[in-house]
C-alpha cells in the first residue's frame, strides 16, 4: 500500500481519538464543580418559595400564626349582626258560603336576631264583623335555633284566647316547633303545644308556590290539627280534629307586596267533626275572598 493511502484513515482515527478525550474533560470538570458545590453545602431554592419576614426565622413565623388574632383585628365574617323581618303571608277578607258570619283573617311571622339564634314570633286568628263580635287568635313568642341551612328549632310560650258576645277565655302553652323549606322548596311548620291544663295538640302546615309566571304565583296550602285527648271545652275530640285547604293565586308587583284571591275549604274530622254534628254546626265551610300579603 501506498503512503498516499493511509492518509484518510489516519486522518479519522485522529479525529475520533481527540473528540474522545475532549469529551473526558467535560465530564471530569462538571463532576469537580458539583463536588465542590457539595462540600460548600449550597442548595437551590424553588423560584416560588415565600421570603420569610426580615428579622425572623421560620419558626417565629410559624409561632405568629399559631396564635389568635389581636382584639382589634376585624372579623373575617361579621355574622354577629342583628336583623328583623316581618312577614305579614295572610290579610284577607273571608266571605263565607253559608249562612255563618264574614270575618277578617290574618296569619302573619317575624323575626329579630341573627344567623343561628333568633326571636321568632307567630300571630293567626280571625274575627267576625256580622251578628255578634265573636273571634279567636293566637300569637306564639318562640327562641329559634338554626340546626341546618334550612330548617330551625324553635320552643317558647304560645297566648290563645277564643271570644263570643260575653264570653271569653285565654289560655298559655308551652311550644316546640320546626320550620323550614323541604327538598322541591315546600315549606313547612309543625308545632307542639302542652297547654297550662295539660291537653296536648299538635299543628302543621304545608304550602308551595307553583310560579305561572315571574310575577302570577299559584300557592295550594294544607294545615292539620291533631289532639292527644279530649278536649270538652273547646270542642275537640282525640286523634284528628281539622283540616284546611286552601288555594291562593296572587300577582306580587313586587315580591314584599302582593295582593290576591283564594278560596278555602275548612272540615272537622273524626271524633271532632261527630261534636260538631251533635252540637247543630256545620262540619263543613267554603270561604272564598281576596286579601294581601307584604313583607317589611
């Protein structure tokens, strides 16, 4: 072979051997940099990481905020404010279909307080206007507890009093009731009354607003009376003694003041309905009328 002929391959083998070694440098001067970087003991802080406060270390911080905010730091949530509300759901006049007497009917609830606890009061009753004065009322005075977002516990003192012409009587309860707004947003209330003699009664009420439109609202309402006893004086037999139903279609110019029509349906069942029977009173009654309903 030629000299001319070994020029290329050598040329290569060169080539090859001095990229060989340059690479080997490479590596033996980052590995003396990262050793010495090591034993110097420096670390690299993530670009996000928080500065501490001048002057403390982590553990004065961590210390700070283990403890309670100072007096005058502002609470995060103000619900320590008091609010009111009165709801006047029932102002009507009641035109009877029988031959017994008009009367005016009102139901009407409010309250003081704040989130979770509250004074709640309750008023419902009637009075007639034709033959003689003759009416009946009552008005419950109640501590009220919010146990979910919806529904509150409530106990107190309920004042009843009944009148007819020169007769009158009154009488005070103890009260346990709960209120709220069911799944499907009906709202109900039930009540549990222990009378100054001992009779036992119970109350409840369901109601719903079927919206025809953003301002005409169609609202059916049932109420339902129970008593443990009989009660001779008022009239009352054990086991179920009333119920109403009743159908109210209001247009709300605004939704704290809305006027409407209605019309109910009143009947004393079981042992009650058979005491009004013997006594020569009707078990049955239609009312229609129309009436207003407002909040404030």
């Amino acid at each position: 072979m030629r000299p001319d002929d070994l020029r290329i391959p050598c040329l290569l083998a060169g080539l090859l051997l001095a990229g060989s070694l340059a690479a080997q440098s490479v590596d033996e001067h980052a590995g003396h940099g990262h050793a010495t970087g090591a034993q110097r003991g420096e670390t690299t802080a993530p670009a996000d990481t928080p500065l501490l406060p001048e002057g403390m270390t982590l553990d004065d911080v961590l210390d700070y905020a283990a403890n309670p905010p100072p007096e005058n730091f502002p609470h995060a949530v103000p619900d320590d404010h008091v609010y009111r509300f009165t709801f006047v759901e029932q102002l009507e006049y009641r035109l009877a279909e029988d031959d017994s007497s008009d009367h005016l009917g009102w139901e009407a609830q409010g309250w003081v307080g704040g989130d979770l606890h509250r004074f709640w009061w309750k008023s419902e009753g009637e009075a007639g206007f034709e033959g003689s004065d003759s009416g009946d009322s009552e008005t419950d005075f109640l501590y009220a507890r919010l146990v979910s977002p919806f529904w509150s516990v409530q106990a107190g003192l309920q004042y009843a009093n009944e009148w007819g012409g020169a007769d009158y009587e009154d009488r005070w309860s103890a009260v346990v009731a709960l209120q709220g707004i069911a799944p499907y947003r009906f709202e109900l209330d039930s009540s549990l009354y222990v009378s100054e003699d001992g009779d036992v009664t119970l109350g409840g009420e369901a109601e719903y607003d079927l919206r025809i439109t953003q301002r005409l609202v169609l609202q059916p309402r049932a109420a339902m009376g129970f008593s443990a006893q009989d009660i001779e004086r008022r009239g009352l037999g054990s086991g179920v003694t009333d119920l109403e139903i009743d159908l109210r279609l209001r247009y709300e110019f605004r939704r704290e003041l809305a006027p409407y029509v209605f019309a109910r349906y009143d009947t004393l069942l079981g042992e009650t309905g058979d005491i009004a029977r013997a006594a020569g009173e009707d078990r049955e009654r239609w009312y229609y009328g129309a009436g207003v309903r407002f909040a404030f």
